[in-house]
C-alpha cells in the first residue's frame, strides 16, 4: 500500500502557543483514520498543517509525489450557518473546488460543469443543480460540501467534524458515501463522537498536543486514557455504555 504523506517530529504553534509537539504520523493510500481528541488538543491544527495553511516551526511534512500534494487534497471544513448565506447555488459550489486545482480563476470549461453534474448526481442531488444554499437541508447541505472537496478527485479526503451538520435522516447514508469514496481515497476524519464513527473508520489518531496513532478500528477507555485523550467513549450495541474517570492533561 503507498505512502501519501508522512510527518516526521512536527511541532506547530499559534503565536508563542505550542498546539503540536513531536507528532509523527504517516497517511496510506485507502486509509479510513479517525483524529480523535479533547477541544483544543490540536486536530483541525493537523488538518491545516497537511493542507499547508500553517507552517511548522520544527520537523518536516513530505508528499509521495506520484500520488498526492498539498494543493491536491479534497478538504471539507466545519459547517456554519454562515456558509449558506451567499447567493449561490449548489452547481456553483460544487464547481468552486475545482479553483484549487485550476490555482487560478478561470472560466469553468463544459468538462468541469460535465464532471460537476457526475459529482451532483453521485451525491442523490440531482434535481437540486440551481436550489440556493439556504433551501437545503442539513444533510443535503453536507453533501454539497462534500462535493466541493471530491470534485477534482482526491487522493486524499479531509474532514473536519462532518457529522456537526447532518440531519439525522442522512447520517447513515453519509457515513455510507465515505466508505464507498474510501475505496478511491484515504480519508482522515476529525470527530468527537466516537460512537458513532466507530463502525466506519479503520484506524484512530489520538490528538491532543502529542499524537498516537491505534491501528484499530477497536478502542477502549484505557487506551484513551494511555493515549492522553480525556474524552468520553460512549457506544450502544453489544458494548456497554461507558465513562472516562477525571483525568488531567498538562
């Protein structure tokens, strides 16, 4: 399996506050990685490091260059409601994510618009090409986003807590487009629920300064606690319903 990126003793910090220490970390073609942590442990800092909108002050970040770079890779950020007052349509944002790759404004070319209706049409948006943002529903809206992030065919996926804005009626068929598009990508996923993302992801980063990476899709309290991450992992099923003990992180 190829390597897309690998970070190597990567410290990062806002100013004189330090977010990332030492963290080493690799991304594999096909991976399905949950980045896991407390509020303020430094995931979405991970996620701009890959994307190049911070720069470490020490360690390095490489791209395996047949495959991926920095201005390559599909991103999805947070949802607001902000996002949804501008008077464009959902064809229009899709499109927009072709701007990273083209590096340039330039005129959509009837390839772009062609591959912009696959993408509609692969996300169950057909119908909705001209709908303004602020018709949509929570789901609906998600997968425009998405569809922004996959339109140039990433090899690499970045989502930055996507089940905050997905109704409830979408949340399985949402989880269900991310393993089907990890298929043809990696996917690095940040989330705090746990529960939920357990059964889709194959891996786990444990972020909160420092970085540890689980190679399971399995994970316990206890090695939570290990990795320094004082967060609560609650499950239904066949796993009982459980707690973290306080526990304080210098």
């Amino acid at each position: 399996m190829a390597n897309l990126l690998e970070i190597q003793s990567l410290s990062a910090a806002y100013d004189s506050n330090i977010v990332l220490r030492d963290i080493n970390f690799r991304v594999n073609e096909n991976d399905f990685i949950g980045v896991i942590g407390p509020n303020g442990g430094g995931k979405t800092t991970l996620l701009k490091v890959i994307l190049g909108l911070i720069k470490p002050f020490k360690g390095s970040i490489s791209f395996n260059n047949e495959f991926i770079s920095a201005n390559t890779i599909g991103y999805l950020p947070q949802i607001s409601t902000g996002d949804i007052n501008y008077p464009v349509t959902v064809t229009d944002v899709v499109l927009s994510g072709m701007m990273i790759k083209k590096k340039i404004i330039s005129r959509m070319s009837s390839t772009d618009k062609k591959q912009a209706r696959e993408v509609i049409g692969e996300l169950g948006l057909t119908g909705l090409e001209k709908s303004p943002l602020n018709e949509l529903s929570g789901g609906q809206l998600q997968r425009v986003f998405l569809g922004r992030a996959i339109i140039g065919d990433p090899k690499l996926l970045l989502l930055d807590e996507p089940g905050n804005f997905v109704d409830s009626t979408f949340e399985n068929d949402f989880y269900e487009k991310l393993k089907e598009l990890n298929g043809r990508m990696a996917i690095l996923m940040v989330s705090h629920d746990i529960g939920i993302i357990s059964s889709h992801v194959k891996s786990y980063a444990c972020v909160n300064r420092s970085l540890h990476y689980h190679p399971s899709s399995e994970i316990t309290n206890e090695q939570l606690l290990a990795y320094g991450c004082p967060i609560q992992l609650i499950t239904h099923g066949d796993v009982p319903h459980t707690v973290l003990k306080q526990h304080n992180h210098s």
